[in-house]
C-alpha cells in the first residue's frame, strides 16, 4: 500500500539551501478555471443604448403585427432590422474584444450582404443562378478572416 502524502498550503513555499534568500512564488489559483471576464465596453459608456434599440425593434415588430396590410409589413421589417442591427453591434464588439467568438454571426451577415447585393446585379441575367455559390464561397473566406481575427484577440484561442 502506497503511503499518503498531506497535502501543502498552496501559499507553501520550500525553505532554501544555507545561504540563499527565500524565493517566493507566484500563488497558484485552487481552481484550474479562469473567472469569467466582464463584456468590453460600449464606446458610449454606461447608457443602455443597445438594449433600447431592441426594446424600440419588439415594439414595432408587435404593433405591426396588429397593425397589418403595408403598414405593418413595414412595421415588422423596421423592428426586425433594428433588433439583428443591435445584436450585430454586440456581436462586433464583443469578436474584436476577444471576449467571444461570433465567427458564424458575423460571416453570415457579410453573406447576407452580398447575396443581397448578388440579387440586385444579378436579376436579369442568366446568372443569377451563381449568386448561391458566391454566397458559399463569401461564407467561408469571411468566416474564416473572422476566426483568425480572434484567435489573435484572444491569444490563440479559436472559440470562448
């Protein structure tokens, strides 16, 4: 039977040999986890800007709803743009922080860009039908521009 060690104050620190001082080490956390880190900051400060801007979106995505006819479909496009704008203004902040990744978040919406602007170019040619595929390959050049821009953020990680 292996005999039991008692373990050490993690603050312990093993006595020199004659003549040296005592070197002092680091205290080593007792959890293996990190504490969280706290969101970056907003450029306006502590105004809850983001958070009224989709409160301002679920308003007009309601009334819209019961509003109806052309009204109400303005109504809903409006609260629905308002609220992705608010929650991509999040997500840039956050990715260029390196406090998380949205890699997929951010990749998505330059596609969205771009098959929109793909549709408008290309809607009276016969090759609207590439319009799909550039979206893919837009995707995945942007998505993996975006993953590196955090891993240098972050210092290496690829995902938080």
């Amino acid at each position: 039977m292996a005999a039991r060690r008692k373990r050490r104050n993690p603050t312990y620190t093993a006595p020199g040999r004659k003549g040296e001082g005592r070197v002092s080490r680091p205290a080593t956390p007792s959890s293996s986890r990190r504490a969280p880190r706290e969101r970056p900051p907003a450029p306006w400060g502590r105004f809850p800007l983001v958070e009224l801007v989709v409160l301002v979106g679920l308003v007009l995505l309601l009334v819209g709803f019961f509003v109806g006819e052309a009204r109400g479909a303005v109504m809903i496009a409006c609260g629905l743009t308002l609220a992705s704008l608010a929650g991509l203004e999040l997500s840039v902040r956050e990715h260029w922080a390196g406090f998380r990744s949205h890699s997929t978040v951010l990749a998505g919406a330059v596609t969205l860009v771009a098959l929109a602007g793909g549709y408008f170019l290309l809607r009276h040619t016969s090759l609207l039908g590439l319009n799909l595929p550039i979206g893919a390959i837009v995707f995945g050049i942007a998505f993996y521009a975006f993953r590196e821009v955090f891993k240098r953020k972050s210092g290496g990680l690829g995902f938080r």
